[in-house]
C-alpha cells in the first residue's frame, strides 16, 4: 500500500526518485474505495488447471478482485467440458460494453506456429483493440505476450533450434521499478517455448522496457513505461510440478526433440520432487501488478477511454524514468547456475 506524507514534504522528491509509491493527503483523502475487476482471457487448453494457478496468485493480494473469464469464439476447446465453458466464460460480445482495471491474456501452445496462421488470430486481435479503450492495464503471458508484442508494438517473434524449458535465471534490470519493487537481483522464471522474442525491436520502441532478462532465456518481463501493458515471456504462474507433468506428457507421446527441464529436478534425477524455486517472485510480481492498478485506476471505470487516449495512466510522474539497475558494474552473476547458485 502506499504511504500518506504531508502535502509539500521535503523528501517527497526522493521517494519519487526512488519510484516509491507516496500519496500527499489531499490525494488519499480523495480516494475512494472499491473492489477491482479483472477479466482472464483464458487460452491454454487445460482451462482449470489454469484458473487455478492464476487465481492462487490473485488471491495473494489483500485486495478485493472479482473476476470475470473470456474464451475465443473461434476456437473450440477440447480439454475442457462444454458445461465448463458455458456456466463460466463469454466471448467478447459479452463484455463490449464493460470496462475493466486488469485484463489478463494467458499463453497457447501455439508459439511454433506462424501469427497468421493461429485460428484465433484474427479475433486475437479484435479483443487487443477492445482492451486498448476498456481495460486500465493488461497483463499478458508467454505466447500472449509474444502475441501482443507483434500486434501492438511490432516486436517480431524468433523461433528457437530448441525448446527452452526448464526454470532460468533472470536479472534484474531496474531497481526501483514498481512491478519488479522488491525482487532480487537474480529471480528464477519457469520457461517452456519453442520462440522468443527479437530483442532488436523491443529496444527500438521507446514505449516498452525490459525489466528482467536472462542469457539463456532472454527477456523475462516486459513493460510499456505506463504498465497499460505488461508482457511476462515465462511462466511465474506455474504450479511446482507444471514442468514435470508437461516432460512426462511429452514424453509419453514418444517425441524425441523434448529437451530435459534444466534446473529443475535436484542433481537432474526425474524421481526426485522437483524445487519450487520461482513462487516467491511470482507472488511478488502479481502483487505489485495488483496493488499498482488498484492505486491508479480511476474510481469509475468508464473514464478508461479518455485516460488511455491522453496517455494519463498511472501517477503521471516517476513511471516514465530510465531503468536504473541495482549494480554499479557489469558484473553479470552466475553464468553456469542451478537454482541461482553457482555448480561446483
């Protein structure tokens, strides 16, 4: 939660340099409460086990979120009950004329596939350009992100010789970000994809920073300098044994291109109980994401249009500084690691 200071005080200049969340009184005293909306547009296949971890980090947060799920129209889920899909999802013709302070967009396993030539693409699309004037700040995940960043931002994607799949170092890129506001240096990120992102064209938008990235899994999490729009290229939501129950499916299916998760299962033994490594980074990120759209968004949502078309999210201060990092050197830690510690 933020800090209420007296209006004028001196070291308000250096919180705000420091990009730490202070409200002057009159500012707090014209807050107004309410619970938050978010809607999930939910493109994995096993919608549930979905839900589940999406809601298991909301539910972290003090705040009061109620939650709404959109589906594709032109896409039919198959690993999921029709009675499911109908009691708890709409498409987008159900919520067009709703408004909303968070929207989060899910991975697919589709990341091997041209854009174009995703079914859904097009309707993909169509539900960005509805969130772009209905929505305060999106959230997107793994190929959602990918999926964004080409539509919105022109960020192509770039298949990899190998899926990166294991749990990855990623560095911290700015310290006093108030999504990344308490990580460590170093935050493991579970990672499962056959493409990333191309780093050339995410550099040349001055709209977007990189706020972690790794040498082998590349940008982790991605932000427009707003945080209208927040792009995580893993998967902090995963559940402890996602990754081994994704190896096992695999292999179960007898591929032979499935590499063996990195820095997962202790000593590299698939008998032994895999590390949960990245759940207190996770709950962090969504919690700063949360409490950050609570503290910004507008009291009536339908006043989202007019501030995203001023560009007038946010406090309208520190949220557009340059990325500052928390070391003084080029020192990058940790090259040969397992579980963010050095191998022997």
């Amino acid at each position: 939660m933020p800090i209420k200071i007296p209006g004028g005080l001196p070291a308000r200049q250096i919180l705000d340099s420091e990009r730490i969340f202070a409200l002057e009184k009159p500012e707090a005293e014209r807050q107004r409460v309410r619970p938050l909306k978010l809607v999930i547009l939910n493109l994995m296949p096993k919608k549930i086990e979905t839900e589940t971890q999406l809601l298991r980090l909301i539910s972290k947060s003090p705040l009061q979120v109620e939650i709404d799920f959109m589906k594709t129209s032109t896409h039919e889920a198959t690993h999921v009950s029709a009675d499911h899909l109908v009691k708890f999802y709409e498409t987008l013709d159900a919520f067009q004329h709703n408004y909303y302070d968070g929207f989060v967009v899910t991975g697919a396993p589709v990341e091997h596939l041209k854009f174009e030539d995703v079914d859904y693409w097009d309707e993909f699309k169509t539900i960005l350009d509805w969130a772009s004037t209905h929505v305060f700040s999106t959230m997107y995940l793994c190929w959602g992100a990918m999926g964004a960043l080409y539509y919105r931002y022109g960020v192509r994607k770039i298949d990899l010789p190998e899926k990166i799949f294991g749990v990855f170092p990623q560095y911290l890129q700015d310290e006093y970000c108030f999504l990344t506001n308490g990580f460590d240096e170093i935050a493991l990120q579970p990672h499962s994809r056959l493409a990333g992102v191309n780093e050339d064209d995410i550099n040349a938008q001055a709209d977007l920073q990189v706020l972690t990235w790794g040498p082998e899994s590349g940008p982790g999490l991605v932000a427009t300098r707003d945080f209208s729009e927040v792009f995580a290229l893993g998967h902090w939501e995963y559940g402890k044994t996602t990754l081994a129950e994704e190896y096992e499916r695999d292999m179960a299916k007898g591929m032979t291109n499935v590499p063996f998760p990195k820095n997962y299962f202790p000593h590299d033994d698939p008998s032994i109980e895999p590390l949960f490594s990245w759940r207190a980074h996770g709950n962090l990120l969504w919690r700063n994401w949360l409490n950050w759209v609570y503290q910004t968004t507008p009291y009536d949502l339908k006043e989202v249009p007019q501030l995203r078309a001023q560009k007038r999210l946010g406090t309208d201060r520190s949220i557009r500084h340059e990325p500052g990092g928390p070391r003084g050197d080029d020192f990058q830690p940790f090259l040969h690691d397992g579980y963010g510690v050095i191998r022997g």
